[in-house]
C-alpha cells in the first residue's frame, strides 16, 4: 500500500488543518496573507450580512408577546445573558472552532459532511460515477479516483476500533444509510427554505424604522413596494459573481458593524455601565425561573440572534476557512455583543415603556442621528440577504453533484476560488419566492417565527452529521463525538422546541417548503439510483459484443465511431441495444467519458487518458476526456482532431500493448483490471488537407520530413492512381521518436483511413418507466414525477461539450 499522500482521500487530517485533505485545495492550501484578508473583507459583505442584522429584531422577537414587562431589569438582562452565551457557543465555539474544519473539497454545508462521510464508509446509496467532484486532479495532474472501495481499505486498518465499528454498522443497515441521507436533504432544504425567508425579515425588520419617522398607518403603504424593489434589486445583482458583490456589499456592512457597536457603547455609558453584569449565566437562571412558560417560548426570539451562523459554513466553499474566521473573530463577534448590551443598557432604563419593546432596536438609536442609520440598516438589510442566497447555492452545487437534485446551469464567476458560482435558475425561484412571502406576511413576527424554525433546524442536522464525521473521518474518541452531540444538541433542541411550539404562527412556511423540496430532492434521487442500477446490471462485456458478431453478422464500416457514456468501464447498455437492432459499427469505436473535475483548469496534456477495450485487432478504445470548471471547450474540428491524435499517442507509446491481455484473449477480471494512460497532447500532430489521396504507399518520412526530421506516416492511394476528393490524413511523430513496428504501423494507418472517412457521434437517450406490474406509488413517481423533472432539467454534461454535425441519437427505454 502506498504511503499517505498529503492529498490523498484515505489520509487522516493533522490538527487544525480540513479533516480531508482530498479536497482540501481551499482547506487545506495556504493562501497568500493578502489574498486571505481580502477575503476576510468580501466575507463581511457575503457571509455575515444576516448575521449583523440580528440586532434589528432580536429583543423586539423576544419581549413580542411571550414575557410581560415588569418594574425590574431581571427579563432584560435575563434575555441579554441567553443571546451572549448563544452568540459564543453556536457560532464562535462550534462553528469556528470546529464545523468549518470539516470542509469536503474546500465545500460546506450539512450536504457537504454528508458527501464526506460517504468516502469514509460506504453509505452512498448512488455511487459515485466517473463525472462526479470526488474523483480529481491533484497539483501534479496525476488522476486520483476516488474509489469507494480503496478508500475503506486505507481507512479500515485506522481510526481505531470506534471508527471501523461505526463505518461497519453503517454500510451493513441500508435503513441507516437513507436516514443518513434524509438527515441531510432534511438540512439543504431548510436552508434553501431559509434563502427564501431571510431577505424577507431583514428588509421588513429595517424598513420598521419608518414607524418613528412618519405619521400612523403612513409606513404601511410604502413598507411592500420598497421591500420588493429591493429583492429584485438583490436578485438581479448575483450574477456578476460573489466577489464583485462582496466588494460592493463589504463597506455596508462595515459601516452597520461600525454604527451599531458605537451606538452601543454610547448607550452603555450614558444609562446602565453596569449592564456587563448579564454575562454571568447565572441571570439565564434567574430568567426562567420567573417567567416559567413565558420564558421558554420567548427562545424562539432569542434564536434569532444566531440566525446567518450556517452561512459561515455554508458559503465556505466561496472563501476558505481563515478568512472566515477572521472576520468573525476580529469585527463581527464583538461589535454584536456591544450591540446587544447597548440595547439591554437602554432598556433597564426605559422598561416600564411598553411601545420600546415592540419596536426595538431604533428606540435605541439617539434620535439625532435615526435617519442616517436607518437608511444604513436597510442597506445592510439587504446585504444580509446575500449570505443565504450563496448558501443556497452551494447546496444546490453539492446535491446536484451527488444526483440528488436536478441538473442546473453552474457558471463559475471566479477563476480563484472554486466555490464562487452563480445558478440562474436557483436565482430567479428564490427571488418569486421571496416575494411571494414578502407580499403574503407583511408581519415581521411570523417571519421570525418561520426564519427561527429553518435556522435551528439546519444547526441540529449540522450537529448530528458532525458527530460522525468526528468518529469516521478525524478518527477521534466516540466519547467525544457523543460530548459534541450532547452538548451542543442539548442547546440547539432547546431553541428547537420553542420555535416548533409556534408551527401556526408561521413557523409552518419553512416545513412547507422543505416539504416541496425534499419532494423534488428524494424523486430525482430515487430515479438515478433506479437508472444507475439499470446502467450496471446491464452493461455488457466485450466477450459478449465479440461473442454476437458471428450470430448477427456485424458489418465494421469505414470511419470512428464515437460513443458517449457516462460510465468508465464496460460498455453500455444503449451500444448493445443499438447493436442489436443495427448489427453494424465503425472500424474504430471510442467510448468517451466527458468528466468534469474541481480545479479551473486542467493542462493540455494531461487532458486525456486513454485505454483499450477487447483484443488489439478489433480497433476498440475508451477515452476520459477531464475539464476543468473554467476551461473552454474546444470547437467541432479542434476537438476531433485532439481526441484522434490522443489515440495516436496511446498507439505509438507503447501503452497500448502495456494494457493488452496474454494471448489476444480477455476475460471480465481483466477487463475490469483495464488500465487507464494519461496521453499528453502535442506529441503526435494530425495534418489534414482537402483534396485528392496521396500517391505511394506507407511511408516513415527521414531527415527530409517536414519540421526537421519529424517522421511522417501517410495514407496511399490505390495504384494506378485515382483522384478522390477526400480528406488527406497525416500523423507527424516527434523528430526522436524511434521508427514504429509494423503492428504499431498498421493500427495508425487504419486509424488515419477511419479518419478520412470520417467521424460519427452516438448519442444515448435513455427513457426511465416503471416496470409494468409496479405499484400506483412508483408508476406516479418514476413515470410522472421523475420524467417532468427529467425533462425540465438540464442536460448530462458531454450533451452540450460536443460536435453535432454528424450525429446519431439512439433512444431506450430502462424498464425499473
């Protein structure tokens, strides 16, 4: 077994460093300062918008209806104790400290653990296929497969007895494996359900200000006009990429972390300095102790204090892990807790004031300077919105890559870091959404109520998935595991049950639109599971296409026949099905695999890798093309001439017999023994002419060959000579490589004749219905459900990177 690799899937983390370094390409890698504080400054403006926004409904959330006002300050320093100790446990202890350490390829998220607990146990219900992230370039262009199965056999000799015991348990329990997998579509969809309620709340929670600035009822009126034209504002800026908008948007929140710490400390100074004395958690006791009920209902305002802290690791993939941190350690943590203490110092003195506690934070506000910070508090309203809107993005990302989500269009607005995209469609449906909630509530308590729910919620899944990947992918105590569960699950269901307790008083949105989603997620997963199944019982071996020649009389006609697949071994279902029904294919087949890989570019020559399929005579290749998620693909004629000249190579080095079987003869063990050989571009060049056949025969060209001594192999021309107006195909070899053997000789000339006659492209349609005799159930699921979304979704990758002038599409029916 080889030695662990800084980058290889199978080595445990070192402390402090991402708990899988695979991915690690962001987690991992150490950024340049520079770089790492400009991110720390967009993070400002991405990540911590909602999360700054907090002070703007907390206590008006809390003090709403659940605890009645009294004489003393013992409600309100009770309330400021809670949203201390939760601003320091949740997001500074468990976030920063520990969550965003578990990163999976520089990604976060609940679906991000997920993915990373499936290559350290085998708990994918679909495994993953040659297009998926989890198989990439490492810095040298090397290929590292991400093999379910290698992983746990380098994982299995460590990590001590818990680990193999929990990593044995789950791939054993199928049932474990869904309820890993629903407590994760369960957490992505309430995010995604949170994108829609955040801008919601936090523009209607600023724009609450106009309450003190104009007359009764006036605010109504102008309150939903200005909150949409801000959304679509919002909306309409993402496609210019998280780093523009981030340096667009950082300034405002600066300026808001700025105003409300300063607004603090003056509130401190001039009415309660003593206010500091809420930090005790002893005033959490004496809280609840006397308001009883009332108390713990009001958790679901004080919740909300915390709302945005899943942004932090959500976004992850759009920054890295220390900018994070820093941003939040340095400016965003202590310019709340002033914030907060501000507002609880300006309310010990006004508590007998009923109206300060419906209104909250711009009571607070000295009336000189209201205006100016309510127009920064709608401003930075709006950039709260943005962390959830990038969030859900990346959510989207991950469940799409790990087929749990339909395919969207992902455009890549960075070339820096990977996990700065842009999704139109996720886009343009959360902002109809969001409107549609805007317009329906106008009530920033239901809002809360709602946002409260999703929020906590997502921290639960977080807590539960990271409990496992503390014991299967850090290799530490089970004892610790269950201490993190423990603790932190012991707080987060607290908060849990006080907003759940408000289901009809709009805490039922979020629940109802992870319900449409998680529908959307569980269908289109449960379709490519039943179709992936489809492709690998059915796929056939080599022995079998050679096997049926004689019986159906199988023509090889002149040209390369390209294949499109998506799986990296065997040969697929559709080629046999088209075989059958047209006995009859090209001198040379390629199966070609479009893969896509999570690095911007990949180098031209290690672009292509290149196997053979059967015996060296049947002409019968499989190429795995890999592009990097900002490469260009290249147009029609480019592209064939690289993937033929690829081939060339794979002939002319000498892979093509490392990978031949003894004897001409090839049985399954050594088919799936095949061996892959990244072929670099440029060693061999294609030269191609219109117009007559060349005269003469075979020829490896001497010092008089063009470019110096490069050899030449041409096509000839039938004897006497007749003029054909075809392609003319050349092969230029390199000037030193040594002269081909006549084997070698006879496969280039019969590729170049395929060349000149021409390339086809099969394409693969496949149709998934129910088996007939299904159930009511999985006939509505498979035949209506999953075809609508197969149908409005987009296509599979190598559909929209390939020439279409001479096309063949070949459609079949998979019967699950």
């Amino acid at each position: 077994m080889k030695s662990p690799s800084p980058v290889d899937p199978e080595s445990p983390a070192p402390p402090g460093s991402s708990p899988d370094c695979k991915g690690g390409r962001q987690g991992s890698k150490r950024l340049p300062w520079r770089m790492t504080l400009s991110l720390a400054y967009q993070s400002l403006g991405v990540v911590y918008g909602d999360l700054s926004t907090s002070p703007l409904y907390v206590y008006k959330a809390a003090f709403a209806e659940d605890i009645q006002h009294s004489e003393t300050n013992e409600e309100i320093l009770g309330v400021l104790s809670f949203v201390f100790w939760t601003l320091t446990l949740v997001p500074l202890l468990k976030y920063v400290c520990v969550v965003l350490r578990a990163d999976d390829n520089g990604e976060g998220g609940t679906f991000a653990l997920y993915s990373l607990l499936c290559r350290h146990a085998r708990a994918a219900l679909l495994p993953p296929g040659p297009g998926d992230e989890d198989q990439f370039l490492d810095a040298g262009g090397a290929k590292k497969a991400a093999a379910n199965g290698n992983a746990r056999t380098a994982l299995g000799g460590r990590g001590g007895g818990a680990a193999a015991s929990v990593r044995r348990l789950l791939e054993r329990h199928k049932v474990l494996q869904r309820v890993l997998l629903v407590l994760a579509l369960v957490g992505t969809c309430m995010v995604i359900g949170d994108g829609v309620l955040t801008p919601a709340i936090s523009v209607f929670s600023a724009v609450s200000g106009l309450e003190l600035s104009m007359e009764k009822h006036q605010h109504k009126y102008v309150e939903v006009p200005i909150a949409c034209i801000v959304l679509v504002c919002l909306f309409a800026l993402q496609h210019y990429g998280t780093h523009r908008v981030g340096f667009l948007f950082a300034p405002i929140v600066i300026a808001w972390l700025l105003c409300i710490s300063m607004i603090g400390v003056y509130n401190i100074v001039h009415w309660e300095p003593h206010v500091y004395r809420a930090l005790s958690p002893y005033y959490m006791y004496k809280f609840l102790r006397k308001t009883q009920r009332g108390g713990w209902m009001s958790l679901g305002g004080i919740l909300l204090c915390i709302t945005g802290s899943e942004a932090m690791f959500a976004d992850l993939g759009h920054f890295n892990q220390l900018s994070i941190q820093i941003a939040f350690t340095c400016m965003v943590y202590p310019s709340l807790i002033l914030a907060y203490m501000g507002q609880a110092a300006y309310l010990c003195k006004h508590h007998t004031i009923e109206s300060d506690y419906r209104i909250g934070f711009y009571v607070s506000v000295p009336e000189k300077i209201r205006w100016p910070v309510l127009a920064i508090a709608i401003l930075a309203a709006v950039v709260g919105s943005q962390a959830v809107i990038t969030g859900t993005f990346s959510m989207i990302k991950q469940c799409t890559a790990l087929g749990c989500f339909p395919r969207v269009k992902i455009i890549h607005t960075s070339d820096k870091v990977h996990g700065q995209i842009y999704i139109p469609e996720i886009n343009w449906i959360l902002m109809i959404l969001c409107l549609a909630i805007t317009i329906g509530f106008r009530d920033t308590k239901h809002l809360g109520n709602a946002s409260g729910l999703a929020v906590i919620t997502v921290m639960l899944v977080t807590t539960c998935l990271m409990s496992l990947v503390i014991v299967l992918c850090w290799h530490k105590s089970i004892f610790l595991a269950f201490g993190f569960i423990i603790f932190f699950g012991t707080i987060e269901a607290l908060y849990f049950s006080a907003s759940l307790i408000k289901f009809r008083e709009g805490a039922w949105v979020p629940i109802v639109l992870s319900f449409i989603f998680m529908a959307i997620m569980c269908i289109w997963h449960y379709g490519t599971i039943k179709k992936y199944e489809f492709d690998l019982q059915n796929k056939v071996s080599i022995n079998w296409l050679l096997g049926l020649s004689p019986n159906l009389g199988i023509v090889r006609v002149r040209g390369i026949g390209l294949i499109h697949t998506e799986l990296d071994s065997g040969i697929p279902a559709i080629f046999s099905h088209f075989v059958t029904n047209l006995p009859a294919f090209h001198q040379v087949l390629i199966f070609l695999c479009i893969k896509n890989v999570p690095i911007p570019h990949v180098l031209p020559e290690e672009r292509f890798l290149v196997g053979r399929i059967g015996p060296k005579e049947y002409r019968i290749y499989r190429c795995i093309v890999r592009y990097g998620y900002h490469d260009v693909h290249k147009d029609d004629q480019e592209f064939e001439k690289e993937l033929v000249c690829s081939v060339a190579e794979f002939i002319r080095s000498g892979a093509a017999a490392a990978s031949k079987p003894k004897n001409g003869a090839i049985s399954e063990e050594s088919e799936k023994e095949e061996r892959m050989s990244v072929i670099p571009s440029g060693s061999i060049r294609m030269m191609e002419e219109d117009g007559a056949a060349a005269v003469g025969t075979v020829a490896v060209g001497g010092s008089g060959s063009s470019r110096g001594g490069a050899r030449e192999i041409m096509s000839p021309s039938p004897s006497p000579p007749v003029v054909v107006p075809k392609k003319r195909v050349r092969f230029v070899l390199p000037a030193a490589s040594p002269r081909p053997d006549p084997g070698v000789r006879e496969e280039l000339q019969e590729l170049m004749d395929a060349r000149e006659a021409g390339m086809a492209f099969i394409l693969g349609h496949s149709y998934v219905k129910a088996k007939s005799g299904s159930s009511f159930f999985r006939r509505l699921v498979i035949n209506f459900c999953y075809d609508f979304l197969r149908r409005n979704s987009r296509g599979p990758n190598y559909a929209v990177t390939i020439p279409h002038a001479s096309t063949l599409e070949v459609g079949m029916i998979y019967y699950v």
